[in-house]
RNA sequence: GGCGACAUAGCCAAGUGGUAAGGCAGAGGUCUGCAAAACCUCCACCCCCGGUUCGAAUCCGGGUGUCGCCUCCA
C-alpha cells in the first residue's frame, strides 16, 4: 500500500509517487516575520515536520524548504513604531521562531531562504513574465495580467468570471491596475520606505513573487509537495502557480496540501481577529484559561488528535484532555528508562536508539496503514497509546506489586515498538523533562540518606499508628510523605513498601 | 452572492458497504481501615429526509447546520 495524499489540486486523495524515485523535494510557506507564532502556525508547522519525519520513516530522502518573509508592511510598521529597521524586527522573530518551534520538536529545515536574499531571482522572474506577455509596469507598480494565464482559478476552484472583484469593499480606484483581479509583482517605493532597485524603478516585490522566485531558486522548477495553511489557496497558491507555471510552462508543485484552521469558540484563530494564543505563552503558562506551563509534547499531541486537514479547535478542556494523555504516553516511553533494569535488560541497549521494529509487527503495520491514509494521525496515535497503556499498567504492577504480568521478552519489543513509532511523530521524552522529574525526587546522596532516614522513621510511625488503629495519624503522616514526594504502598502481606513519585531509578524500599 | 470543506457519545476522534477503534472525562463493583495499583461492568437511535442494496456511519439525491476563502493571514 502506498502513501496516499490529498492533493488540493485534484480535491482527491491519491497515491504519492514522487518526481525522483526515493527522494522528495518540499516547500511551505513560512511566517511573515513581525510577531511571535501562535497556536495556528504551531499546527501548520506541526503537520508539515511530521509529514517530513513520516516520509524519511518510508524511507525517501526530503529536501524540505521553508522560507521567511522578511519584508512586508506589518515588519515595517512594528520596526517604525519601534523606531528600528525592518531587519532588526525580523532577525529578532526569526530567532524567536526558532526558539518555540525547537521546543515543539519541529525539526530544523533544510534550508530557510530569505526574501531579502532572492531580490535578483525575483527581478529575473518578472523579467522574464515580462517578456512573455504576463506582467505589465504601471505606475512604477508591476503587476500580473491575470486574464493572460489560461489556468487561472485551477487551485481553488474559482473562474475568472466567478471572481467578484472588491468583494469586500478594497478600494479599486487607488490602483493602476488594468484590471482588479491582477495582482502585484512589484510595489513601486513610497516616500520614506525601505526600497530595492529594479529595472522598474526603486521599489520592493509583491507577495506572492517571493515563494514563486524562492522555490525556483532552492528547489527547481517543479516540486513535489507544496504546504501552507488552508487560508493561503486563494489568492497566494493560486498566484504562486500563475507565476511559476506562466514562466517555465512546468507544473510548479505536484502535490499542494493545505491544512485546517485552528479556531477558537468555533472561529478562526488569527491576528486580525486578536483571539490569538502565542506558542511561548501556552508553555510557559501565559495562557488565561490554563495558567500553567504545559508540556510541549502535550502541545504536539493535540494538535496530532486532530486530522490536519481539518479544523481544531482550541479549548482548555482539549489542552487538558492532551496533558493527561501524554502522562500516559509518556510513562509507556520511559518504562524502559525506569524499569529496564529491574527487567534485567541491558543499561546500553536502554540508551541506544530504538530497534527497527520487524516487518510483521502488527503495530507496525497498524500505524503505517493509518498514515498512509492521508497522515492519518489520530489514528496513528490509537496505536501508542495501546502500547502505551499496557506498558503503564505493567510499570505500575511492577511498582506496587514487585513484578509484572508480561515476561520482560515480551515488553522489551513492545517498548521499542512505541519509542520508534513516537518518534516517526516526533513525541520524544526531552532531556529537559527528566530534568524536571529528577528534581522531583531526593536525588543527592546525602539528603537521599538523610532523608531516607526521615521517611523511614515517619512509616515507622505510621505503622505503630495503624497498628493501634488510629488511622486518623496514620493517615496525617501519608500526607506529609505525600508532600515529600513519598508515594506509600500498603501491601496485602502486612509489609509497607514507598517509592518517589517519577524517578527513574526508584528501587522499591520496604520497611517493617 | 461565488468557491470549498466539514457534521460519529459529555469532549477529542477512528471508521472508505457487513453490523460503531482509541484517548480524555464519568458511573458502579471486587480488593483496601484509608489510599494506591490491578481487574470486572456500564456509557452512540453515527445532523435530518428520501433512494440504491440482502445489508449503509460508509454509496447517490435533497435538506439543515457549522466553518474557511473571495481583504493581511499558517
């Protein structure tokens, strides 16, 4: 069975057969670098790494592109209003982009042009319309004679007679557009303004001009696959194709995906609207509704539990449904790091990256059949959390009762199974968070010691208290214990065992 | 007005013609002084109306509703 996609271009769902056998060559659209991301751009960027970590798991080396704009009018207003450069603004947010992206697990691209790198591509690709007949100077303006491309509309489905021009009340009179459906390649300079020279006078591109210049330049004439957000079909797709495709006669992209919106109480999440929750503000608890900081790995799974063509909605009940279901998660993927050892399995195949799982895995297969299926995540995810979950219970028979159910032949490909089909998805237990964990617990030597001394006086206690039937303290010194981080277990046998909350190496104690 | 999506339990969500995965939350029970863990049990007339079929959440037609785009937008 192949990998199918749902190709925007055909409205259909068809098998991915790639340009180059093996090999996939890639572009989404980036952010306009102004401001911090939010929740909507944390999707779209979630959805197309894990395509990207879905494909290389199939085996086929990505070239993955993604650009950033780095010259539009809301980077020049916020670098006016701060009385900066346009320059300072984006360097500044390209860094910040960086900064949550990495904290979300979203892999690196492979490349992230710049559009004040490709002014010349850009003038080279104007030229070059020029010279065919599909771009037209006014008003030291250049715009695309949309009338000329003959596909126009394939993308998003609209006919160029269909296209109600200033539907929305634009202001149509303060162009020199021959006709209100062309759109700008070159924006002649205003007073005051950061400006490029062209051959068309002093000035900056259009919007749509740099994918189209950038793409070319990067990636070749045609692509594989081209992403972006569901609001970008009309009209930057759709211009992007006129341009690239009315230029080399070539197909610019093969596959377009386009990803759902993010809303909020059922509307779209957007800067326009301000009902916006940026990324550093989720997880480092700046959010109003869940003003605590969430686990990015909890972000990731969120946004996975949703198919990402689809809308997703964001809700605290959502956020704190995906909080408690990556402790699950999270407790199958570190069942080897917390009880490997009792399990006897080796410390160094613990550490070593996860095994490929065999062929005949039936997870395995489950997990593929479901992603092949149009990067069927939630799907994907049904199957780790299966896993997940019987490793959890089996960790915490192991806990509370001093072994598990399973032999530990049969957990160890279970375990390895789950931390190789998270990782296709990119949930990974970060170092970061087994930093938290450990400062949960008592982890110097000498407090340990000391400490260890304290609990085991206090159970002592505990104990003498049960044993004479006053539960009332019994039950005081289990709180305190609690505080401590002690979890208490009594044991049907009459013996006592506790242990730290989340500690790897917690070895069960026992007291009389 | 035009174009395009979507509609499955309290919430998220799978399902692609054979009798409703999974997650979160909830209820009851066994065990326990309490707690923990484990186990057992319960929780969907698949938006509506027609049609095709032995059989439809799944296909077709018609409604209704929600959302997105047509203006910067992931």
């Amino acid at each position: 069975m192949p990998l199918t996609l749902t190709n925007t271009l055909t409205r259909r769902q068809q098998p991915f057969i790639p340009n180059t056998p093996g090999q996939v060559t890639m572009y989404c659209c980036g952010v306009t670098v102004y401001d911090d991301c939010h929740l909507g751009h944390a999707r779209s960027y979630l959805g197309w790494d894990v395509l990207r970590r879905y494909l290389r798991w199939r085996g086929y080396a990505v070239r993955y592109v993604q650009n950033f704009t780095d010259i539009d009018d809301k980077i020049l207003n916020r670098a006016r209003a701060e009385g900066t450069t346009m320059a300072m603004v984006s360097e500044r947010y390209i860094q910040r982009y960086f900064e949550d992206m990495r904290r979300l697990n979203v892999l690196d691209a492979d490349d992230y042009p710049w559009v004040t790198e490709h002014i010349g591509a850009i003038h080279e690709l104007i030229g070059q319309l020029e010279t065919k007949g599909y771009a037209y100077a006014a008003g030291g303006d250049v715009y695309y004679r949309v009338g000329q491309f003959a596909d126009y509309g394939q993308l998003s489905g609209r006919s160029q007679s269909t296209l109600q021009a200033g539907a929305s009340g634009r202001d149509l009179a303060a162009t020199a557009k021959a006709d209100p459906a062309d759109f700008a390649l070159w924006k002649g300079a205003k007073p005051d303004e950061p400006a490029w020279e062209s051959p068309w006078g002093p000035g900056r591109p259009g919007w749509h001009i740099e994918c189209s210049a950038m793409i070319r330049a990067r990636l070749g004439a045609t692509i594989d696959i081209h992403g972006g957000g569901g609001d970008l079909v009309f009209p930057h797709h759709e211009n992007e194709i006129a341009q690239s495709q009315a230029a080399s006669d070539k197909p610019l992209a093969n596959y377009w995906l386009h990803n759902g919106m993010v809303t909020v109480n059922g509307e779209k999440m957007s800067k326009s609207l301000g009902n916006f929750t940026t990324i550093r503000d989720l997880l480092d608890g700046g959010w109003a509704e869940y003003p605590q900081p969430v686990d990015p790995m909890a972000v990731r799974l969120f946004v996975l539990q949703g198919h990402y063509r689809k809308p997703l909605d964001f809700t605290q009940a959502a956020i704190a449904a995906s909080i408690n279901g990556w402790q699950t998660l999270k407790a199958g993927l570190l069942f080897g790091d917390r009880h490997g050892a009792k399990l006897g399995w080796p410390a160094v195949a613990i550490q070593s990256s996860p095994q490929e799982p065999s062929q005949a895995n039936p997870w395995v297969e489950r997990f593929q059949t479901a992603m092949d299926d149009d990067l069927n995540t939630p799907g994907a995810l049904a199957v780790l959390f299966e896993l997940a979950k019987g490793l959890q219970r089996e960790g915490n028979c192991l806990v509370h009762a001093g072994q598990t159910q399973a032999s530990p032949d049969v957990l160890w490909p279970q375990w390895q199974t789950l931390v190789h089909l998270a990782q296709a998805l990119g949930l990974e237990v970060t170092p970061e968070v087994d930093g938290d964990a450990r400062a949960m617990g008592l982890d110097d030597g000498a407090m340990a010691a000391d400490r260890s001394l304290t609990i085991a006086e206090l159970i002592q206690q505990r104990q003498v208290a049960r044993q004479q039937r006053d539960f009332a303290t019994a039950d005081d010194i289990r709180d305190r214990l609690a505080a401590m981080g002690i979890v208490v277990v009594d044991q049907p046998d009459g013996k006592v065992r506790w242990h730290r909350q989340q500690i790897n190496d917690s070895e069960p104690n026992y007291c009389p």
